[in-house]
C-alpha cells in the first residue's frame, strides 16, 4: 500500500458548493430567482423597455384589445398597459425594498437590545411589540395608511411599521438563543463591551433566519402595496403602481378582464417568486440540514 493512501478521506464540499447546489437544486428555486432578476431589470430600464409614456393620455385609443402595437392593449384613457405595467414594477420594488429594509433595521436594532439586556427593557419592548402583533400587518398598514394618507412615502412608512413588530419578535428570540452560547460569555469574561458582543458574536450569528424573513417579506410588502392601492389609500393615480391598475380596470372586468388580471397576475407570480427564494435561503442556511442536503 503506497504512502498517504491509508485513511485518506473523500474531499468534503465547501459551504458555498453546499449552499449552490441546495439552493439551485430545487427547480422553483432558480424560477423565483429569474423573476426577481427580470423584475430588477425592468425596474431600473423602465424608460429605455418601456415603448410608451405610461401617462400619455389617447382618447383615440381607449380600451383597446392587445396588438400588435400595444401588446397588453390599452385602458379606458387610451395609455399603453405594457408600459404601465413596465413603470408599476418600479413601485413594487422600490416599496418592498424600503419598507421592508427600514423595517428589518428598526425591528431588528429593537429585538437585539431588548433580548440581550432583558428586565424593564425586554419587558417595554416585547409588550409594544406583542400589541402591535395582536393586528394583522394589513390591516395596520391600511389604518397607518388611512391616517397619513396616500402617497408613496406614506405607504412606505405605513409598510414599515407594519412589518417592524415580526422582525423585533424574530430577533428577540434568536439573541435569547445566542446570547447564553460559550463564545458570548468567553468575550464577556475578556472584558468586550456589550455594544461589541451584540454586533462582534450575537447578531452574526442570527442573520440566517433573518435573511430568510427579509426575502419573504419583500413580496408580502409588494401584495400589501397592491392591496392598500386597490382600496384607495395607497399609491394614488395617476402614478403606474400595479394596486391602481388593478383598481382602474375592476369595473372593465366583464368587457376588458385584462386590464385587472394582468396586474394581478404579476403580483401573483412576483410574490411567489420570493416566497420560493426565501424557502430555498431557509433550506441553504439552515445549520441543522447541513449534512443532510
């Protein structure tokens, strides 16, 4: 037997071969992903994919069937779908995004303090937490909604204080979990300061599931847009928001049932598409499926 050959061991895969191949295993997965690239893409081209003014008003071409010139017809003020539709995926990222970024930041800043510190203040926070909870976030967001009114900043932070008290609860646990681990209370006795084992050992090591609650939230965020537009507190016409469009074809619905349900239809597959990104994230980043998959 030649040397080197006794107990040699197969090469193991790295973590990022173990994350690719568990997250783009999965068929739904790499769907989800080209969606949200094609939605990201379309967002920030808009003017140059766009082959009309979304605003452009045509009172000669009302209510159009799909064509050749306009691929999704036009609306009852005779401006292109397509392009309406092409300017709406701005909206709906540029809300998911900010309102779900500030969110993370806001509820995730509350629920690491208030976990690692405990007594008065975990008890402070938690219960405005708790309480904010006891409200579905859509029903909070319409009522935040309703009192600042419409407009694209106000549905943005109606949006974020919707979805602060998930993130704050979600933190909240996951610090709880870590904060009594051997490397926490190894840097506690080495003197570290409480701001540096926050940031230095907690929070790195809670940024999974987070990551994961960041991606799903991002389509709950744009189907809460859509349906705070529908009912006329979000985003107002004329702006091109997918919620409005939806809400401006309604009354089509028998004659031009395509002025609702293409919208709707969007929505429908961009917040599916990160709902199955999430559930891929979950899948890659759970520590407890290493070696499994």
């Amino acid at each position: 037997m030649k040397k080197g050959t006794q107990n040699k061991q197969p090469p193991r895969s790295t973590e990022f071969k173990r994350f690719c191949r568990v997250f783009f295993g999965r068929g739904l997965v790499v769907f989800g992903m080209v969606i949200i690239l094609a939605l990201i893409i379309t967002a920030i081209f808009a003017p140059w994919v766009a082959p009309y003014d979304p605003y452009a008003l045509d009172m000669s071409k009302t209510l159009l069937q799909p064509c050749k010139d306009h691929l999704l017809g036009t609306d009852a003020l005779g401006r292109d779908l397509f392009s309406r539709m092409i300017y709406g995926s701005r909206i709906a990222l540029l809300v998911g995004v900010f309102a779900v970024g500030a969110a993370a930041i806001i509820g995730m800043t509350i629920g690491l303090i208030a976990g690692y510190s405990g007594g008065w203040i975990s008890m402070i926070f938690m219960r405005i937490t708790d309480g904010l909870l006891a409200f579905p976030m859509v029903l909070l967001a319409l009522l935040i909604a309703g009192i600042l009114g419409g407009g694209l900043k106000n549905v943005i932070v109606a949006l974020t204080i919707g979805l602060t008290p998930s993130y704050a609860r979600l933190m909240y646990g996951q610090t709880l979990s870590v904060r009594e681990n051997d490397f926490v209370l190894a840097g506690r006795s080495m003197g570290a300061t409480n701001i540096r084992i926050m940031l230095r050992h907690i929070f790195p090591n809670c940024l999974p599931p987070l990551i994961v609650q960041i991606t799903m939230m991002i389509g709950m965020a744009i189907l809460a847009e859509a349906s705070l537009s529908f009912l006329g507190v979000g985003i107002k016409p004329p702006m091109a928001a997918w919620g409005t469009i939806v809400y401006e074809g309604y009354q089509y619905l028998r004659t031009h049932p395509f002025l609702s349900l293409i919208p709707g239809f969007a929505v429908m597959v961009v917040v599916f598409s990160f709902n199955m990104v999430g559930d891929g994230l979950r899948d890659a980043l759970d520590p407890r499926l290493r070696g499994v998959l």
